[in-house]
C-alpha cells in the first residue's frame, strides 16, 4: 500500500511527539514532521532514479580515504546511517572500483534485499549481502575485512549484532541505549571504522561524504559513542532526512532481532 504524504507526516507526528521538545528544532512539531514526509517521499524518489540508473551526479568527498585504505590494503568498516541516499552509498562505493559488501539483518534482507541486488545488477555490478547475525556470515564479515574489503553497516539500525554491555548515552538529551558490536567487530579485525553520511545539501545536490577513519580500539562503547555524536551534528542541520525518526523507539530499550551474540562467536573462533 503506497501512503501519501499525510500518512507519512502523521507517522512521524506521532514518534516525534514523545520527544519534540528533547530535539533541535527551530519549527514546531507540525512543521518538521511535514518537513520529514517531504524527504520520506524524495528518498522514494531518490530509489526509483537508482533502479534507473540515474546518480551519475552523485558527488563523493574525501573519497581519497578510501584510496589510501585500498593502497595500505587495508579494510574498513562503513559505518553509515538511514539518512538520504542511503542505499547509494555501497553502489557508489562499488562503481568506483573498491569491493564493498552490505552487512545486514536476514529479516531487513527480506524488505530490501531485492532492491539491493537489482540496483547493484543493473550497473553491472555484483551485490553482495552478509547476514550480521549469522555466525558462519560474521565470520566472513572478519575476513573480508582483513582482506581489504569494505563493508557497510547501517548502524543506527541498533539490531542484529547482540552485546552484553550495549552503550548507553545521551542523543539530543535524550537517554539512549545501543549496540556497540559494531565497534568489535572493527577492533577484531584490526581494521579502521569509517563514519559516512549520505544527504542532499542546500543546493539539492546528492552527496557522499566519508569522514576521518576511526582507529579500532577495545573502547567499544566509546567508539559507538563517536559514531552517533556525528549522526547528532549532522541531524542539527539536516534534522529531517534522517528515517530513524520513525523507529527511535528501538533505542530506548533493549530489543534486538534474535541474533547470535558476538562475545559467544569471539570465544567459540578464538579471535
């Protein structure tokens, strides 16, 4: 069923509600949850361009970290968010000659698994997705890296790698709770985490913007604690392209997809 643009704004009316005041928006919450149905309705414009091949005019900043970490035969974990253009970021990663993989939960690969592959099939290129809760597939995801792949995890999805100690912190004063595995991951396979936004600016151009890596550390709630202090900065100017909104209630409690814990894989695998 396709909602209109009333049905999007009431969704985000009704999340945004419970925390509005907590938030850093200059309009009322009327005004900006219409302002986020707007981008909710051009991100499924922005998809219907990448199933017809349109993001020639895609621009990529600071790719020259990934050339370096390419050069050094280094990996690296893409440490992305649902903002806009989200799912461009593995495609332009891959158009551009660097071998990327999508980390994923099985279940979000039942939504948009297939969209994935078809975007990826219809450049030419190969889409390849790995299963963050599955065990075999975690091990997979620990060598591709110390091979010198990149591997993109949407983190503010705040499921599928399961940890003990999750970290728990303020966002926009708002007390949160979220998965650090990531971070772990990252420090097991010895390999950097490099923070990417993905947006429209001012000027509607289509951005892809990799941040300065972060080195792997065993400070893993510390590591997922810089990743969202940068989701929050860019969420002070781009408060309405992010889709997370819509499902920030994951990360008031602790209530991952079923998934394999990542301290039981660390101890079976000897890593």
């Amino acid at each position: 069923m396709n909602l209109t643009k009333k049905d999007i704004q009431n969704q985000y009316k009704l999340r945004l509600e419970i925390i509005h005041k907590q938030l850093p928006f200059k309009e009322g919450l009327t005004d900006i949850s219409n302002k986020c149905a707007i981008q909710r309705l051009n991100m499924q414009n922005d998809n219907k361009e990448l199933l017809n091949k349109v993001n020639a005019n895609t621009k990529l900043i600071n790719s020259d970290i990934l050339t370096q970490l390419k050069s050094d035969g280094r990996g690296a974990v893409i440490a992305a968010f649902h903002t806009r253009l989200y799912p461009y970021i593995p495609l332009m990663i891959s158009k551009n000659n660097y071998n990327v993989k999508v980390a994923i939960s099985s279940e979000v690969d039942k939504e948009e698994g297939k969209f994935y592959r078809q975007i990826m099939e219809n450049n030419n290129l190969r889409c390849n997705i790995l299963h963050i809760e599955r065990q075999s597939h975690l091990k997979k995801i620990i060598d591709n890296l110390r091979k010198g792949n990149f591997i993109v995890f949407y983190i503010d999805g705040n499921m599928g790698i399961k940890e003990k100690n999750m970290a728990t912190f303020k966002f926009f004063n708002t007390p949160i709770k979220v998965q650090t595995g990531v971070a772990r991951l990252a420090n097991i396979a010895g390999v950097p985490i490099l923070p990417t936004l993905s947006y429209c600016n001012s000027s509607n151009e289509k951005i892809i913007e990799f941040l300065d890596p972060i080195k792997p550390s065993n400070n893993y709630k510390l590591q997922t604690i810089k990743i969202y202090k940068i989701l929050e900065k860019f969420l002070e100017q781009y408060t309405d392209q992010w889709e997370g909104w819509l499902y920030f209630e994951n990360f008031f409690t602790n209530n991952p997809v079923q998934s394999i814990s990542i301290d039981e894989f660390e101890h079976k695998n000897q890593y």
